[in-house]
C-alpha cells in the first residue's frame, strides 16, 4: 500500500475548527473511525453555514451559499456559479462548481436530479440525513 496523507477539517457545533491528519498507509478501516470520531465530535453532520462562509476556500464558499440563498428551491450548476461569483466578486470554473456539487451530493447534503435541461440540485432537508453507523465497515461497503 502506497503512502497517503489524509486530512480532514471540520467544525464542531459551537463553530471550533478541528483539524486531524494522518501521514503514511490509510485504509478503509482507519477512514471509517476517523470519520466516526468527526461524527462524535461535531455531533450530527451539519454544515456550520457561518463557519465555511469565513473560510477562504471556493468549495466552503458554495457549499455556504447553497445552503443559505439556495435550500429552498432547485437550482441548476450555473445558477449556483452566478450566484458565488455575485456574492464573492471572484471567478469560478463551471467544471468546478459542477464538482463541488457532486461532493455534496454525494456527501449527502444535496439530491441530484436530471432534467431535460441536466442536472438539477437541491438541499435535503435535515430531516432526511442519516446517522453514520458506528460499524465503518457498513458505511465503507
């Protein structure tokens, strides 16, 4: 197994940044307690909207206005770009932003649907998100 460097970012519920890294062989096992103990430690996944609105990286940004000026109606890739470039005053790819929504999609914070016009995005509610199971072997599988 080649060497890997795992870092992961998140913040807690009173908005505290943590930071955890790991330099040298990551599995599936040791990714799966990390992301418990992240769990364990922000309480239920949330996005801390006020937390990635102060940070300086693009995909923090998005995924700030998309869950503050867009969870309540769909929105397609390049509404979600006008609307970062409008809010930030700074450039965007479409690719990019195309890819930070299919993160959060798959982070399970956005439903993707397709349309005639394409893909089409919009926030779940948090009634929907699930719990991560504390066996890492059932969310890895």
């Amino acid at each position: 197994m080649r060497t890997r460097r795992l870092k992961i970012e998140f913040y807690d519920a009173e908005g505290v940044r943590h930071t955890i890294s790991i330099d040298g062989p990551v599995t599936r096992e040791k990714a799966g307690k990390l992301m418990n103990l992240v769990e364990l430690m922000s309480g239920t996944p949330q996005i801390s909207t006020t937390a990635l609105g102060l940070s300086s990286k693009k995909y923090d940004k998005l995924a700030s206005i998309v869950m503050t000026q867009l969870r309540d109606r769909s929105f397609s890739s390049t509404q979600a770009k006008k609307l970062f470039e409008t809010v930030h005053k700074e450039k965007i790819l479409l690719s990019t932003v195309s890819t930070y929504l299919t993160r959060l999609a798959d982070r399970g914070l956005l439903e993707r649907h397709q349309e005639r016009d394409g893909l089409v995005y919009s926030v779940r509610m948090a009634e929907e998100k699930r719990p991560l199971p504390l066996d890492p072997s059932a969310q890895l599988s």
